[in-house]
C-alpha cells in the first residue's frame, strides 16, 4: 500500500473502530464511505468485511454476557435470502439509489432515538424474517447492514447496553456468512485487498480495545445519545456518497 493510502485510511480506520468499541457498532458507517472516497466500493466492501469479522468477535468477547441471542436468532433465515439476492444484484449494477433509500432511513432511525422516540413495537416471526432480509442485503451490497441491526433491536426493546453487545455479535456472523458468498464469487482475490489488511487490521484491534475502555465510563444516556448521533451521522456520510457517485 502507497504511502498516500496508508496517509489516508489509517486515520478512518483508527476512528471507524474506535466509534465500534464505544459504540458496539458503526464502523463500517464510517468506514465505508470515506474509503470509497480513494478506492473503488468494489475493493472496499471486503476489505471492511475481513476487519469487521476480527474486531467485531472482539467486541462481541469483551461483552459477551450482555449478548441477546434470542433477539438475533429470529434474523438468520431472512439474512441468508438477503445476502444470496444482494450479489445477484451487485452483478446487476443498480446504482446508487439504495444507498440513497439506506441513508435516508438511517437519518429517521437516528433521529427518533435522539429525540427518545419510540420505534419498539411488535417484533413478530415475519418481521424478524424481513429485518433479516435487509440485513443480509445491505451488507453484501455496502458492508453497513449495523444500523439495521440497531432498528430491530429498538423493535424488540433490548437496553442499550444490550444493543452494544449484540450488534457486534451479529455483525460477526452476517460478515462471516458473506465473506464465503464473495470468496465464492472470487471478490477475494484481489492482489490489493491482503496487503491493506496486513497494514490496517492490527490499528482496528488496537482502536476496539481503546473504544471499550472509553466506553466503560460513559453513562447509559450518553451512550444512547452517541449511538443517535452516529446513526444521523452515518446516514449523511452514506447519502453524501452517493451525490458523489451521482455527480
């Protein structure tokens, strides 16, 4: 990796996985957009894919007694739709109006939960299947299925702290399960993906453990309140990326 490259993705590494160790999720938010910035969406998806599954295991490990299985599990079945139609849609080239729908949806969501508006409500079988559905397309096409995540969990009324925890978990999986999707598809087998890993896997680990820590002192409305404003945040980032793409 160039000089100028490492300049630049460092630092949106360092930040994008330090948001995830307070947070419990965001760092593809962050991530992903400014990336695409300098390289092309196509190499930056599994190169945030590869990060996520090592630093979101680790997020998941240091709170894993606050994980809610029960909640994710209810979004296995639609994630596996979700995924397999998200790659034949990467073949098909749909432009950038999903990211446009996805970041305009993330805003609403963020800015509910900073004015501590409720977005809870019946979280049923089908929901469960059509959340999942969204999180396994997203992911495949973005690599930011996270604050869909965050919404079912709002649905399903799980605490804050909870969401930390089992956002990371979940994201571990969902990565994981589209990693061998794209390995399949020979996404992987860029010469320029394992050398920006080599560079930027160990700032991520090292940002997730300062993340935590910093987060170990923040109070549960102060961590609802930051959790809001990365979602309206990431949601800008996502549409200002596609009005560069559209430009």
């Amino acid at each position: 990796m160039s000089g100028p490259d490492l300049l630049w993705a460092l630092p949106v590494v360092v930040t994008g996985y330090l948001v995830l160790g307070i947070t419990g999720f965001g760092s593809a938010l962050v991530i992903v957009p400014l990336l695409a910035w300098r390289w092309p969406l196509a190499e930056v998806v599994p190169l945030v894919l590869l990060i996520d599954v090592v630093a979101s295991a680790l997020m998941g490990r240091l709170n894993w007694r606050e994980v809610r299985w029960d909640v994710l599990r209810a979004l296995l079945p639609g994630m596996v739709t979700g995924a397999l139609a998200g790659l034949a849609i990467w073949r098909l080239h749909p432009g950038v109006w999903p990211l446009v729908l996805l970041g305009l949806y993330v805003i609403w969501v963020g800015r509910n939960a900073w004015r501590g508006v409720s977005t809870s409500g019946s979280a049923s079988f089908w929901l469960g299947h059509l959340h999942g559905l969204g999180i396994g397309l997203v992911q495949v096409l973005f690599g930011t299925a996270g604050p869909l995540v965050l919404a079912w969990m709002a649905r399903a009324r799980v605490p804050a702290p909870a969401m930390r925890a089992s956002t990371p978990a979940l994201m571990t999986l969902v990565a994981s399960a589209v990693l061998l999707l794209l390995a399949f598809d020979g996404r992987l087998s860029s010469p320029w993906l394992w050398p920006r890993l080599v560079w930027l896997l160990p700032a991520a680990v090292l940002a997730v453990l300062a993340g935590h820590r910093l987060a170990g002192r923040l109070p549960v409305p102060a961590l609802r309140r930051a959790i809001a404003g990365l979602l309206m945040l990431s949601g800008l980032l996502l549409l200002l990326n596609a009005a560069r793409q559209l430009g």
